[in-house]
C-alpha cells in the first residue's frame, strides 16, 4: 500500500508556536554571530545559565521517558506498557535533540564544538557527559528509524528491525551514565553547593529523579497530545505507570530524608530562609504530593489526579534542578545573573520546536496505538448495520 501523503493540520495554537520558534531560531543565528556577550547576562561570576541550567541539565532529565519506559518494556518484559513506548521514545528524541542544541548554543566558541571528538579529556566528568549524551541521541535516532522506515526507505526497515534489540539494550544503559554525571558535576562542589543540595549521593538523586520524572512526562505528554490530535489517552496503561514512578520516588524521599539527617543538614530545612523554603517547596509540591496521589487510588484512577501528578513531578525535578544550579550556589558565588530577554526567547523557541516536531512526527508516522480507536469504530459500524 502506497504511503500516504504528509500532513500537518494548522490551528491557531500551531501558528504560535511556529512563530515562537522562527523568533527562536533566528535569535539562535543572531547569537551564533555575535557571541554570547551580546546576547545573554551570563558574567564571570556565572558562566552557566539558562541554557545550561534549564536546557540542558533539565532538559536530559525530563528526556528520561524514553529509557524508563524502554527498561520496563524490554528489559524487564511488562508488556501492558508496550502501547506508549513509541511515544515515550519520541519525547526523548526531541528531547535529547533540544538538549544538543541548547548546549551547542552555550559553547563560547561555538566553531570548536568538534573537539571533544579528537581531544580525550578522560578524566573531566563533562567529557564524558559529552560523549554519553552524543551517542544516545544517536542511538535514538538509530531506533525511531525502526519507525520511519514504515513509511519512508521501506527497504531499511528490516536492517533496523534486525538491530532493534541491540539498540535497546544500549539505549537503556548509555543514560545511566549521563544522567548519574551530571550528578557529579556538583558532587566536586564541596563547600560551594548549599548543604540541602550537595550530597555524595546526588548521582544516585539525580539518576532516580530520570526515572522517576519519566513516566510523569509520557503521562503529560499523552494528556496534552490527546487534545491536540484527537487520539484517546491509555488513561489505565498511563495509571499503572505512574505507579511504577511512585514506588521509586518513595525510595527516592526516603533516602533523601536519610542523607540529610546523616549530614547533619535536616535542620537546615526549617531555617526559614530562601533555600530552605525552596528546599521545602521542592519535596512539598513536587514529591509528597504525587506520592499521596499516587498511592490513593481513587485521585490516581481520575484524570484530574494523573494529570495533576503529571505537572506536579514534572515541576518538581525542574524545580530541583534550578535549585542545584541557581539557588544552592548563588550564596557562594555571589553577584547577580537573570535570564536575558533572548535566553528566554531562545529557550521558548526551543519548546515551540520541540511540541511542533511531536506534533508532526504524530501525524505522519505510527507513533499512536491505534488498534483500540479502530476497534471503537468497527464496533459503532457493526451497531449501526445491526440498527439498519
């Protein structure tokens, strides 16, 4: 059967976002011409901004649903979830995408980006973050070429059906290195990063809060997209997910909680000023919340309760992130950074691709299962025929 042809249905909202992104994209140019000087706050006092902070160190994490749900699809063989996989793993293509882009972006001499290829800098933790991170996104790129193939070079697609497994098991292991690293970058920052933050176990922290904000993401993304392309969420696959995620984020608070009074730092929770109220607002909102959704059936079986764990955990590990990055530090390093205007821009930009490439890709390609809607229609036509 031929392919049928591409489309991508234009709406309002549609039209917005590809105006932000064009805003985006030619700010992208501009900075890529001038420098960052001109174009960001970022001083020598702080070097990583945005770019960096958001972009970046959260954007590989909120990437995470695609080696979570990989893991619990094909590794550890819970096959109820394989209807969202597809999904999951383009949420973190884009993702990953969006992360590569914004780091090229934040590279002062953008033209030397090739480097790290031929200079083996070994011992540097972003050396190997670098190198983790380039060959996941490849690695993912390698794996949805299983899915295009469907439609366009249909002659591959056996080759990539044959590799399939192989990039499977790899695609799960590469983002335990990266995610873990990227821990370890504040690991080295003893005495700098703020004693709620800082803790020799912020590998493992950062590595669980992937997983964890991983289901929470696909759950997220499958809400928002169910209303933008007209397809029904798996609302009783996307249910036992965040389960899954729950468990883990228990684990999670519950090491937490151990490490800080182990430090000598859980005092430091209540002292009332801007980090401890960040700190609190971060396990607050973004973890004791969900968990009490999560393990109340009747908040976590509604689709106001799994939208509503869905920000929250979402909101959480982007808040825990800023709060390593920004508020641990600030008190140390002194001095003032806020976002320029095309940071902000820029970042929106980068969202507003992102949501357009999804949106397209769903479209045009088999991402959404769509078995049960088909079903749904056999049987309203076998009704209506019974009816006549």
């Amino acid at each position: 059967m031929a392919a049928k042809n591409w489309s991508f249905r234009m709406t309002p909202t549609r039209a917005v976002l590809m105006a932000l992104a064009a805003i985006g994209g030619a700010l992208m140019v501009y900075r890529l011409v001038v420098g960052l000087g001109p174009t960001t706050n970022l001083n020598d006092q702080w070097p990583w901004g945005m770019w960096i902070g958001f972009d970046v160190l959260t954007g590989v994490a909120l990437a995470g649903g695609g080696y979570s749900t990989c893991l619990l699809v094909n590794v550890m063989g819970i096959k109820k979830f394989a209807p969202i996989a597809r999904a999951a793993l383009l949420t973190s293509l884009i993702g990953y995408l969006l992360v590569m882009v914004g780091l090229f972006l934040d590279i002062g001499r953008w033209f030397n980006f090739w480097r790290p290829f031929v200079s083996w800098g070994h011992t540097s933790i972003l050396f190997e973050v670098f190198w983790c991170v380039s060959l996941y996104t490849t690695v993912q790129l390698l794996e949805f070429g299983e899915i295009a193939t469907e439609k366009v070079g249909k002659r591959w697609h056996g080759i990539f059906k044959k590799i399939l497994p192989v990039l499977l098991i790899v695609g799960v292991l590469l983002p335990t290195l990266h995610q873990s690293s990227l821990g370890s970058l504040y690991v080295i920052e003893v005495g700098k990063l703020y004693p709620l933050w800082w803790s020799l176990l912020l590998p493992i922290f950062f590595l669980m809060s992937s997983f964890f904000v991983g289901p929470a993401m696909v759950s997220l993304e499958s809400l928002l997209s169910s209303r933008a392309t007209g397809h029904k969420p798996e609302y009783n696959i996307l249910q036992s997910l965040i389960k899954v995620a729950g468990y883990m984020m228990l684990v999670y608070l519950v090491l937490k909680i151990g490490d800080l009074f182990y430090r000598g730092a859980a005092g430091l929770v209540f002292a009332g000023n801007l980090e401890g109220n960040m700190f609190l607002l971060e396990m607050i909102a973004g973890i004791i919340i969900p968990l009490v959704i999560c393990f109340t059936p009747k908040l976590r079986n509604s689709k106001a309760g799994l939208a509503t764990f869905s920000v929250l955990v979402v909101a959480g590990v982007i808040l825990n992130r800023m709060n390593v990055v920004f508020t641990g530090m600030s008190d140390y390093i002194g001095g003032s950074y806020f976002p320029s205007a095309i940071e902000w821009l820029v970042s929106i930009g980068l969202v507003a691709m992102g949501v357009l490439a999804y949106l397209f890709i769903v479209e045009n390609f088999n991402i959404v299962p769509k078995e049960q809607h088909e079903a749904e229609t056999d049987k309203e036509t076998a009704a209506v025929k019974h009816t006549a």
